[in-house]
C-alpha cells in the first residue's frame, strides 16, 4: 500500500470523525447514509469577497457580464453534448464514456486522479468556483448567508466541494441579468482559470520540460468498449514503442504509424510487456478509419543528464507541479462545463430557469418546462456516469 492510499484512508477516516463531531452545524440532504449531500455552514471568506467587490468593481462588473454570455453558450453546448453522447451509448456502443466520476482510487468507470493531486485540485477548483459566486453577488449588494465546505457522500464522506449561500430573497429583487451574471460567476471563473493554468503549463514547459524528461513512447491508460488492442491481449499500463517497423515515441509517431493502414489490417505492435499481433477495428466516430481503441497518454522517463545535475528530486518536483498544472487545467475546464448542464439547482439549472422565464411568459408553464428539461437532463448526466460501470 503507497503513501498516497494511506493518505487517502486516513483522510476519510479524519473527515468521518469531523463530521460526526460537528453534526450539530452540518445540514444534511438525500438519501442517507446511500447517496447525500452534507454542507458545513461557516462565515469563511465572506469578508474578502466583500473586500475584492469593492475594490474591483468595473473590472468584475465587465467579467460578469461577459461570464453570462459565456454561460448561456456553454449551457447550449453542454447540452448538445450531453444529447449527443447519450445518443452514442446505443448508436456507437464501442464509444469511450464521456462522463466519469473523478475519485483517487482505481475503478471501472472512474478517472483516477491521484489522491494528493484530487484533494489538492478540488480544493482550488471549489474555492475559485464558489468564491467567484461570493464576489459577483457582494458586487450587487447581495447578502452572503453562509459560506463553507460540502460533501457528497455514499455511506462515507466521498468527494469534497465548497459552497458560498446568497440571501435567496435579495438574489430574486435583483435584475435578471445580475442574477444571471451570480450563477455564472463559477463555472466562468473555473473556465477562465483553466486556460491560464495551460498558459502557465506552457510557459513553464518550453524553457524546461524539453531539459527534464524524454518521450519514449505511448502508455495505454485503458481501452474503449470492443478494443481490438484489448482483444490482442495487450495488458493495460503497457507502454507501445513500434508498430511493425516504425518506432513511436510520440502520441504523433502512433497517429501516424496508422494513417496508412485500413480497418481489418494486422499490425505488429511492440509493447514493454510484449509483442502483440492486433487486427485494426473500426473508428467509431468514422468506420472507415482504423482504430486500436485505446485511451493513451504520453510516455516519458526522466532525462539522466539532467538528473545527474541537478538531482532527482529536482526533477521530480518540477514534473510533479507540471502534472498538478495539467490535472488543474483539464478540471478546471470539465468541472466549469459540467456545472452549466440544465440540471436542477447547480448553475446551469440555475441559467436555464431565468432563459424559460425570460421566453415563456406564463410562469407556470414555464417553470414546468423549466422542471422537465431538468429532469431529462438528469437522468441523461446519471445514465452517462453510470454507463462506465457496465
């Protein structure tokens, strides 16, 4: 057992214990214990949301603004996606699960994210989300309740989140657009902050990741539903260095080793656990194009040159905040996108009640396709999420 399983264990373990011990100040909502949601109520960060509304007012006044336009495309794009993949499921059955839990252990149908970067990611995807909600809605001179921390849990508290509570009265007084512009402070602000993690990935990666690391080859991370690189037998977590007689070393090297090739070709595949005979399936996304059907990532090991020099822990520390920027990057993304599906109380479910509002003039009607709409998407999200279990 690593030192990242135990952290993990004792984690749950500590967080269990707090939560018990502060039951009394915790509000609790769901299924429990199967499948709940708990929020610990705090007044933690409200002073410095005030603070950063006040002294930035027209720069937040303009972000917000944008961040409502932002939403409204993001709500119509996640939903075309989220149609478009469901569809897949029957249609394309061979097709990776677009929607998976991000959790720090090992699982089918999970994305396993290591635990010390999960925690770590979470936390400043939670903060800048909810603290960006705090500061648009102080801007307009709504009240913040309560602030804190949240839980979903299924019988043990399983995935952290973090939470900012506005004066629900004062938010509905308020214009459509700056109520708008409140519930789409978070997913914005985590998109926005995304791409600065890449920038910031990038400016770090030119100058040294070409000194620190060497590619040596494709690591196969999992497969697709029907993978003829599974059904060659290739163990996962292997690592492809040649496919007949062309070495790859990149995730470039691998696509075009195949450009040439048809469905149904056998090709040679060279891996660090063996060699491997595999016939070429079709691409789901287009038949006429081969496909291995593997999930990969880039392989690397660490240049010794450079190690020599300046040590290993150097070298692992760098490419250990470089893969923090990377996990930051590609969650900050998914998480914003995700929280603008028109689903219920999170922020696309939020956006999609003002649009009905907005186009429907009979508020009831439209609060009753505001409701069905959200109950269609939900159970599109949850049929997603549980199709990589199967």
């Amino acid at each position: 057992m690593n030192i990242e399983t135990i952290a993990a264990i004792i984690f749950l373990i500590l967080l269990t214990l707090f939560l018990i011990k502060e039951k009394e100040k915790l509000s609790i909502s769901g299924l429990f214990p199967l499948l709940y949601f708990v929020l610990y109520k705090t007044k933690t960060g409200i002073a410095q949301m005030t603070s950063v509304s006040r002294r930035y007012p027209r720069l937040i006044d303009m972000l917000s603004k944008i961040g409502v336009y932002v939403g409204i495309i993001g709500l119509v794009v996640v939903s075309w996606q989220l149609i478009t993949n469901f569809l897949n499921l029957f249609l394309l059955p061979q097709a990776a699960p677009a929607v998976a839990l991000v959790l720090p252990f090992k699982a089918k149908g999970v994305f396993f994210v290591r635990f010390f970067y999960w925690i770590i990611s979470i936390f400043i995807i939670a903060v800048i989300h909810e603290f960006s909600h705090g500061v648009v809605a102080r801007l307009h001179n709504i009240p913040i309740k309560s602030s804190g921390f949240a839980f979903l849990g299924v019988i043990v508290p399983v995935i952290p989140a973090a939470f900012v509570e506005p004066h629900d009265k004062i938010l509905l007084k308020r214009s459509r657009m700056q109520r708008l512009a409140v519930f789409a402070a978070g997913p914005f602000s985590n998109i926005v902050s995304g791409v600065l993690f890449l920038l910031l990935l990038f400016a770090l990666s030119f100058p040294v990741a070409s000194y620190i690391i060497q590619f040596d080859g494709v690591a196969i991370v999992g497969y697709t539903n029907n993978s003829a690189a599974e059904l060659a037998g290739i163990p996962k977590d292997s690592v492809i260095t040649q496919i007949d007689n062309t070495a790859i070393v990149t995730l470039n090297n691998l696509s075009a080793a195949l450009q040439n090739r048809k469905v149904g070709d056998v090709v040679t595949v060279v891996t660090t656990n063996g060699t491997y005979d595999v016939k070429l399936g079709a691409n789901p996304k287009n038949a006429s194009l081969p496909y291995l059907g593997i999930l990969s990532l880039q392989s690397q090991k660490n240049n010794p040159d450079f190690e020599a020099r300046y040590g290993s822990f150097t070298t692992s520390a760098i490419l250990w905040f470089m893969g923090l920027l990377y996990l930051l990057f590609g969650l900050s993304i998914g998480i914003g996108l995700i929280n603008l599906a028109p689903v219920g109380p999170i922020d696309g479910g939020q956006i999609s009640r003002e649009i009905f509002t907005k186009l429907i003039k009979n508020e009831e009607t439209a609060m009753k396709a505001w409701y069905w709409t959200s109950l269609f998407f939900f159970a599109i999200l949850i049929t997603l999420i549980l199709s990589g279990f199967f």
